[in-house]
C-alpha cells in the first residue's frame, strides 16, 4: 500500500524563506528507485558538492565569506572535500548515501557520528588534531593551511557552542549525532532525507534501551526532524530524540500556551 501523506507540521521560518513540506504521495520514490548505502572515500567531492548545492548562501556567507572565496568555485570545493575527506574513514563516522539507480548519482547524503564517538564535531578545524588526522595521513602543515583558507576565522566558534549544548545535554551517554543532511534540491520533497534518517533511527530504536538521537537542524527543516519524533531543545535550533514519540509542536509553542493557561488561571482567580 502507498504510503499515506504526513500530518502537516507548521513552524515558523525567516522571512523569505519555505520550510519543507510533507511529501506528496505521487511523487514519492520507491524502494526500488533509490538505494541507501554507505559512502566510500571517493563519494567526498559529490558531498562537497552538494553540500554547496543544499545549504543556503546566507550560511555559506558567515562560514565562508566572499572576501576569503578562491575564484573558481571548483577550488573551494576542492578545499572543503579535503577537510571532510578522513571522516569519511574514521571509525566515529558514518557518510551515507541515497543513490538514484536508474542513473548511479549520488542524490542525498546524511553524515551520522555513531554512538560511542566523542562530542567533537568532525566539521572543526580542531577535528584534524583532536582525531590524530594530520598524523595519520602525513599532511604538511602548508596543504592544511591551503585547506582552511577560504573559510572564517570564527568557523570553529559556532560548532564549538554547539558541542557544549550537546554535551551539556548528553554528557557521556552514547547517543547518533547528524551532521548534516542534504537532498540534491531537483530530488527533494519525495522521501530520500527519510530514507536517510531511517538508516539511523532504525538502529537507534532497536536497542533496549532506544538510543538518543540529537542534531542542529537549519530553520527551515525543524518539521522533517518533528516528524520523525525529534523535540526541540532550549537552544531553539538544537533538537534530541528519545524513541519514535512524534512531537507536532515545537517546545517553544508548548511553552507559550502553558503561559496562556498560567495567565487564564490567574485572571479566573481574580
Ligand atoms: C532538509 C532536507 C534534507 C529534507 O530532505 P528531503 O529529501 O526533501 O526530505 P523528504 O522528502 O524525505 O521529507 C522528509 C520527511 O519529513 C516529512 N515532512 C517534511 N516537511 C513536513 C512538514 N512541514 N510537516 C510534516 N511532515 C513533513 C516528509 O513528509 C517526509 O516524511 P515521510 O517520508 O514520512 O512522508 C532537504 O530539504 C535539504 O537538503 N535542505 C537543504 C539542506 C538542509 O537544510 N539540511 C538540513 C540541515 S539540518
């Protein structure tokens, strides 16, 4: 049987923005349209790529200002597989890829820190020495350097934060950890970022007990995360998932109607 459209989740997103929308039976793909598997080292560039592709230039503009940019956008590319390139052979990692079969092209990819893994976001700059990466693989200081050129100087900064609410929250206790998720924006809205999503929480929930699930989600997409059973925590963007309870409001919302309800029963009493 089809799969039956997704109850609407609506959140606030920044002007001039859309958040996404519940796939439309018709246009979902099939199990036998895409394949889910994991990445191999070489899939790095198609990742770059998308990665530029999926995520907006008002990010890309903190993260990688244009004053900083190399000329080519092929360089910058270049640049930011070669940073990524040992997570994807790191035992803290797990690249997974959605694969259109009738073509072989890579059309969606979620990064997946497995439970276990410390809280020290792969994204850092900090990431090279604090994996071993930079012995590991020999590089000369020069090629690290020529890697980190383009990006901010504050582009640890915000990752950082984010590993302190993270950790704040989790502590120690084992948890999957999505950094980050793409669909090729010509393939979006038919069911691969849930076929990506699945691939972790199917395994989050089988153990006994269910395995914490967290992420950072980008404005516009906190409703794939409601969806599929996240909560939102007090940062506002950061979201954790305890088992497949599914959350259809935002804390915030929740937080503003007990506040009605506070106000309605002080004025009862009146
Ligand atoms: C966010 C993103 C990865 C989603 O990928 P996608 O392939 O378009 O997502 P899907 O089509 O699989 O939709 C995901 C699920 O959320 C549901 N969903 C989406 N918006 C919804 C809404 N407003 N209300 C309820 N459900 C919603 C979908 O119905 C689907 O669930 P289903 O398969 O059970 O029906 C994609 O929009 C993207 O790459 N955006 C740019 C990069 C980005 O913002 N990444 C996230 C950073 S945290």
């Amino acid at each position: 049987m089809a799969q039956e459209k997704a109850d609407f989740i609506e959140i606030q997103t920044p002007e001039g923005t859309q958040q996404t929308m519940p796939v439309e039976p018709e246009n979902r793909f099939s199990a036998s349209h895409v394949t889910i598997s994991l990445c191999e080292v070489k899939d790095v560039d198609r990742v770059a790529e998308g990665l530029y592709a999926c995520f907006p230039e008002s990010w890309w503009a903190i993260k990688e200002p244009l004053e900083l940019r190399p000329l080519e956008q092929i360089t910058r590319q270049t640049r930011l597989a070669a940073r990524l390139r040992p997570s994807f052979s790191c035992p803290e990692m797990k690249w997974i890829k959605a694969t259109l079969n009738s073509t072989g092209e890579i059309i969606g990819v979620a990064g997946w820190m497995v439970p276990g893994a410390p809280v020290h976001n792969i994204w850092r700059k900090s990431a090279a020495a604090f994996y071993g990466w930079q012995d590991k693989f020999g590089w000369t200081d020069d090629e690290f350097e020529e890697w980190w050129q383009g990006p901010a100087l504050d582009w640890d900064e915000e990752f950082e934060k984010n590993d302190g609410y993270r950790k704040e929250l989790l502590g120690d206790e084992p948890h999957w950890y999505l950094t980050p998720l793409l669909t090729f924006p010509e393939h979006q809205g038919k069911g691969v970022g849930k076929r990506l999503l699945d691939w972790a929480i199917d395994q989050a929930d089988a153990t006994d007990p269910v395995t914490p699930m967290y992420l950072e989600s980008a404005p516009t997409a906190k409703a794939v995360y409601m969806h599929v059973g996240f909560v939102e925590q007090s940062a506002g963007y950061n979201f954790l998932r305890r088992g497949p309870l599914v959350a259809k409001e935002t804390s915030k919302d929740k937080a503003e109607k007990l506040q009605v309800k506070v106000e309605e029963k002080k004025s009862a009493e009146v």
